[in-house]
C-alpha cells in the first residue's frame, strides 16, 4: 500500500513538473535544453570536475545539442544556461535592474546576510564604496609595497635548498593570507591569532564546495563554525580597539582602522567586508599565483619575456633596494600574463543570477523568476573570439581590443573591488620568483574547475635557483 501511494504520488509530481514545463516552453519561446531528472535535474553534471582551462564535457555536449544558450535545471530551479559572450555582457550589466544576484541558499548561510557577493542596491553599493576607496587609499603606500615584498622573500627563503621541491599552490596560500592578515587586521604572521584565523579560514572555505548538510562533521557543518569563529574573533578586535580609541583613519594602514573610523557600518557589515577581502585576497589570489606558475612551466618564451622585463626593472636599482610603486607601473607584460591565466584558467567559471521579469534576447525569452548562469570560462574558451584559446599566449592581450572580449576580473557593478590588490601582490611575488629560479611541473597536477580551482596535488614544483641571484639574500 506504502509502495503503491509512493509510486502515486511519484507519477503525480512528474506528470505536473512535465505539463508546467511544457506550459513554460511554449508561449514564452525559451531556449532549447534538458531539464534532467525531478529534484535533482542535471546539477550533478554541470559541477562535474574537468580540467579548468577546458569547457568540460557537460557544457560541450549541451552547446552542441541545444546552442550556447540553452535550458536546464540546476541548483533545484528552472534555469537559463549561457555560453554566449553577447548574452553574458548584457547579464553584467544589468545586473541591478534585470539580474540580481542570486546565490543558492547554502552560500547565504555560509557568507552571511551583508556579503558582497549576496547584497542588493544601495546596501552592496556602500559596501563596495569603502573596499575601493581603502584599495585606491592604500595600494600605493610604500609601507604596504614593502611589506609586500618583504612576505615573497620570506616564503621563498623558506624553500628546502636541498629538496629544490615546494608545494607551490600551499606556497602561495601562505604568502597571501600573511599579506591580507596585515593589510586587513594588522596582524603579522608569527602572532598566535594568525594561525588561529587561518585554520578557521580552511574550514570555511572548504564549505563553498560542499553538500549542505549540516551534521556533526561535515565540511559544512565545520565551515558553518568556523564562520561563527572568524566573526567572534573580529568583532574581539573591532571592542579592542573602541577601547584604545585606535579608530584613526588609516592609522596603522589596515581597512578594520579605516572601517570603524567611518561609523556608517554595523559591525556585522565590518565583519563581512573584512572576510569577503580575507577570501578573495587570500584564496583567489593563490589561485591567480599557482595559474602562472603552472602555465609558464610549459610556456619557456614567454617566461624568459617576464624576466627580462624584471631584469629591466632591476638594471634602475641598487642592489637590496626594494620594489617601489613606479616600478610596479613599468610590469607592462607581467599584467598580461595574470590576464591570460585567468582566461585559460578560469578562477570563476560561471555567476549566479536571477530574472525578476521576462527578459527577450535575440529570438528567445527569460522566464521571470529563473535563475540565470552567464558562463564566463565559455567566453574565455570561444575559438570564434580567441585564435588558438586552449594556448597560453599573454602576448594576445597586447591587442587592446581583448579586453573587450574576456572579463578576467568580472565585469558590470560587480567587478572585483579588490583586482588592483590581487595584481600587486602577484606581480611582486613574480618579480623574485622568475628572477631567482626555473622550475618543472613535477607531476601532472594541471588545474581543475571543482567547481572552484583546484590542485589536487598541491602544484609540486622542481625548482633550479638561477646561478648569479643574490638579490632576495640581501633585501
């Protein structure tokens, strides 16, 4: 009897998803497409890992069925897949009006209510305002530079001279998360609370990537604390310093002095900026880092490129003396070359947005109410867009008119707040990584969209140190 009202109701919920489906497809026109299995629908498929500078097989199979533009059904409601770069651009940047931003509700419980990622309107723009205005106030700072350097030295001294092996994606986790622990915080990396962030930091990031399942031991249970943690350590910082009354603009160069000084935000708001900044300085960064140490180990012409014009930048120095903002504006190819690892490699695969009306785009509609995907990485990937686009070729974006055709740091309103201190850090870190050394892949380890990137193994390189280089002994 059990079996036979399952098996009803079953039947039932079928026959309605199928006619309301059909209902949907016919008078709106919506793109062609598969709406997968009930529940589920095809959302196992679209995350399945592949290899990050690749479409994936999912994403090929569909654009060769249906066109780049097609229907689905993932994240458990009905949705508009785009792989076409004229769709995606008029997504960007109608991103306020027409297509809101629209996490699934496991990434509202792990980012909190005043993310960046998930605020709407006048609330996303005031928070936004104060990343940009800290980065513009900051990024040239001669304190900060230094500092900056200062940390790549330090994670590059630390290599076993013997072994002449490093786990270079964990490398570069270290030297990023040190940096933004002082930029934000003011903490250094030897202070007990350092360690104490970062192992929470783990487990929270770890919970972007996980079910939703919220039990004792799972990652997302773990991340779900690990959130709380973070949050009850900052708002420790944010009494300790109403108490000293060390709420100065700028006083110290760190964004939590800059924030409170403001006192037009919550401390909840406080607490999102600064763990919003955390992750895409630290984790994303150390992804842009490992992008280009794994492209330019079977890429030899274009790395000797990149160090010649680092060894331009140092024929104007002293020996010892540090890097400075001048020099950072004459890195004209290293920017190249972080643009082409995000367009090969993809940090951001694809965006979560929803339509809150019937949108018509060429010969189709929207549904209101359906969550859209512009799909950045099939932009990036397109070979009617990029000759050769599975080549690592910086030398392409010498071409000013790529821009126009890649969106390496996003685009529209939501463009990355903090690009400009992703671009710092990573072209100082390569400034003494290509001076000093030569490396190999040491396994093959290539980068994968899971559907964030990923090295699974680490990214373990050989290192050859270049004879003659003593510069990063001496600073």
């Amino acid at each position: 009897m059990i079996l036979s009202l399952f098996t009803g109701l079953a039947f039932a919920y079928l026959l309605n998803w199928y006619v309301n489906k059909n209902k949907q497809d016919s008078p709106l026109k919506v793109p062609n497409g598969s709406m997968g299995w009930p529940f589920a629908g095809e959302t196992l498929g679209f995350l399945k890992a592949h290899t990050s500078n690749s479409m994936g097989s999912f994403l090929l199979e569909h654009i060769s069925r249906y066109g780049k533009v097609f229907k689905s059904h993932l994240f458990g409601y009905p949705t508009i897949v785009s792989c076409d770069l004229e769709l995606n651009t008029y997504v960007l940047q109608n991103e306020g009006k027409l297509f809101p931003v629209d996490y699934p509700k496991v990434m509202h419980n792990i980012l909190g209510d005043f993310s960046l990622l998930i605020v709407k309107g006048d609330l996303h723009k005031k928070l936004r305002s104060t990343i940009i205005n800290f980065v513009s106030a900051t990024k040239s700072e001669s304190n900060f530079l230094h500092y900056v350097e200062m940390l790549a030295l330090s994670r590059m001294n630390s290599w076993d001279p013997v072994s002449k092996q490093v786990a270079f994606y964990g490398e570069a986790k270290k030297f990023t998360i040190n940096v933004m622990m002082k930029h934000l915080l003011n903490i250094n990396p030897e202070e007990p609370l350092a360690t104490k962030i970062l192992l929470n930091f783990e487990n929270y990031i770890k919970g972007f990537i996980s079910l939703p399942i919220n039990i004792p031991g799972s990652a997302y249970s773990k991340a779900l604390k690990a959130r709380i943690r973070l949050s009850a350590i900052i708002k420790d910082i944010i009494t300790e310093r109403r108490k000293c009354n060390n709420v100065k603009p700028m006083e110290g160069g760190d964004l939590l002095n800059v924030i409170l000084s403001k006192q037009n935000l919550s401390d909840e708001e406080m607490v999102s900026l600064v763990l919003d900044l955390l992750f895409g300085g630290y984790e994303t960064t150390a992804k842009l880092l490992s992008l280009i140490a794994y492209f330019l180990g079977g890429a030899p012409n274009v790395l000797e490129t990149l160090r010649e014009e680092h060894q331009e930048i140092r024929k104007g120095k002293k020996e010892g003396e540090p890097l400075n903002w001048e020099d950072y504006n004459q890195m004209k190819f290293t920017q190249n070359v972080m643009f082409e690892a995000l367009r090969c490699g993809n940090v951001v695969k694809f965006l979560h947005r929803k339509a809150v009306e019937p949108v018509k785009f060429k010969d189709y509609v929207i549904p209101a109410g359906w969550k859209v995907l512009p799909v950045l990485s099939s932009g990036h990937l397109d070979p009617t867009l990029f000759e050769n686009p599975l080549e690592f070729d910086p030398f392409r974006w010498n071409d000013k008119s790529t821009m126009k055709k890649a969106a390496p740091f996003g685009g529209g309103p939501r463009l990355c707040p903090g690009a400009d201190l992703a671009k710092l850090e990573t072209s100082f870190f390569l400034h003494h990584l290509v001076l000093n050394y030569r490396w190999k892949i040491k396994s093959n380890d290539p980068p994968l969209a899971f559907p964030f990137v990923e090295f699974t193994g680490g990214l373990l390189l050989d290192l050859e140190p270049i004879a003659g280089s003593t510069f990063r002994k001496h600073l």
